[in-house]
C-alpha cells in the first residue's frame, strides 16, 4: 500500500495501482500527484500500530490493546503520508503521529445528484461494494432507498471486525444526542427535490437520518457510525423487541375493542327484538353492565 494524504482536507489515497505522476481530483477539488513519500524516517515508537494508543518507551506490548510493538520496521514497508515514518504494512495507526490509515477509494466521475446541504456536485463512492453518492465539502452520505438496510449491516460488520476481542471491545461512537434540542433542518431530496422526512433511526437511537421514501437516505457525516455503535452496542435490537411488544400489545387491544363492539351490537340487537313482539330499549349503559357482568361470571 502506497499511501498520499491531500495537504487540503487531509484524505487518504492509495496509489499503489497508479503510476507515478499522474494526476486526480481529490473530493474536496484540490488536484493530486501520485506520488508516495520517497524519504521515509525511521520514527520512534509513540503510538500502537493495532489501535492508535500511546505507547510507552521500549515496551513490546500494547497496553490498551495487547498488541505486538515492533520497535525496528523493515526498509521499504507502509509509510505514513503525514508524517513519513515507517510502518507495518498492516498497521492500522501511525507509530509515529498515530494518525488512522483510512485510504479512501480513488473518485470517479461526478454523480448526478447535488448535495442536499451544500449544494456542490456529488461524488461516487464504493462503501463494502455498494456505490453511493458523498459530498466532497461536509462528507455527507446519500443512499439510494434500495441500498440503505445493506449500507447499515456492512457497516455494523465492518465496525464489529475492527473489535479487538470480545473482552475489549470498542463500538464506535453511539451518542447521538437529544432529538429535541437539534436544529430542526428540513432538507431536500437530490432526485425529486421534495422535502425529505426527518426520522430517529429506530425511533431510540437519537440519530435523525433525512428520507425520501421514494428515492433514498441522506446521512450526516459521522451519522453511518453513530448508527453501527447503535447496533452494535445492543440497544437497535432491544428497540426492535420493544417495538415489536407494543405492536402486539396495539394489536391484541384491537382485536379485544372489535370483540366487544360486535358482542355489544349483538346484547343490543337481542334486546330490541323478541318473539313475544317489541322488547323496551335497554340504554347502552345497562348492556355495558350487563356484558360486564358476563366477564366476571
């Protein structure tokens, strides 16, 4: 992996697969040279390579994580676009700055579609091989409604495969704060231009997602997370028994409500009519009482 990291916002490419000197738009529109670092430094250890932690001097052990520390890093491996510091080919963290290696997919063509928030032309992105559509200014994601339930799950798959163990695992960030004391944002759909719905994702989790259910789910930048954490951590699975109790308690009242509306238009159709002619009307209290009574006999 050949990393280069734009100078502008900071995104990470891998351009192991370009040749050297050629030339692409990064998302935020600044233009790039793949070209890797060429004089790599052999940095002292500060940060684990598996989790980002701070390390402490000549340990060979993690001790947020229990990861191997490799002080000495073979010439010629992962180099750091921020700070040039040599690095496992598989770490995930910078030994050096303990910046995250997050190469992004390389951007395609423009999309179609506009942001809904800023307004600037969105870019094609690949997330766990779904295609999407992210704003190069504020990072914002659109899914198209038939790929929004598979965006969620990869997501939660990919966050719980960058657990450690089950002893400590790290969800990411669940808090999405208090709905109430959000801004109230209407925003538009980027296929329809309607306003979009405003949503709490599963009712309980505190994340507000904008959905067109036409058309697809605009998500904040950090929201996608947001709702991994809230799956991961249980609570998405608790809501949905919960959810799932009250549908069938509304359900089983329901079907209680009917039984007693057709029983008391029964008790009132017998007492209007009789063999022996005209019966008097009985008052709908009485029949109430009457059917009450029914119950506890």
């Amino acid at each position: 992996m050949k990393l280069i990291a734009c100078p502008d916002c900071h995104t990470q490419y891998d351009v192991a697969g370009m040749a050297s000197g050629c030339t692409f738009d990064c998302r935020c529109g600044r233009t790039l040279e793949a070209i890797p670092p060429a004089v790599p430094t052999d940095a002292l250890v500060r940060r684990c390579g598996a989790c980002g932690a701070v390390a402490r001097a000549d340990a060979d052990a993690c001790d947020f994580c229990g990861s191997a520390i490799v002080q000495v890093v073979d010439p010629g491996s992962l180099i750091c676009p921020e700070c040039y510091a040599r690095n496992l080919e598989d770490a995930r963290f910078c030994i050096g700055c303990g910046v995250a290696f997050d190469p992004q997919a390389l951007p395609s063509t423009l999309s179609d579609l506009r942001c809904p928030c800023c307004e600037r032309w969105m870019t094609q992105r690949e997330i766990g091989g779904l295609e999407i559509q992210e704003c190069p200014k504020c990072h914002g994601l659109w899914a198209p409604e038939d790929r929004f339930d598979s965006l969620i799950e990869r997501a939660t798959r990919a966050a719980r495969e960058r657990q450690f163990s089950a002893e400590d695992a790290i969800a990411p960030r669940v808090d999405g704060g208090n709905p109430i004391e959000s801004r109230v944002e209407y925003r538009r759909c980027p296929a329809c231009d309607a306003l979009m719905g405003r949503r709490n994702f599963q009712k309980r989790s505190g994340v507000i997602i904008d959905q067109c259910h036409e058309h697809g789910t605009w998500l904040d930048a950090h929201e996608l997370e947001r709702i991994a954490g809230f799956v991961l951590s249980g609570r998405a699975e608790r809501a949905s028994r919960v959810e799932a109790e009250l549908q069938a308690a509304r359900e089983r009242d329901a079907a209680r409500e009917a039984q007693f509306r057709l029983q008391l238009g029964s008790a009132e159709s017998r007492a209007d009519h009789s063999i022996f002619g005209p019966r008097r009307r009985i008052s709908t209290v009485e029949t109430i009482f009457d059917l009450l009574c029914s119950f506890l006999n």
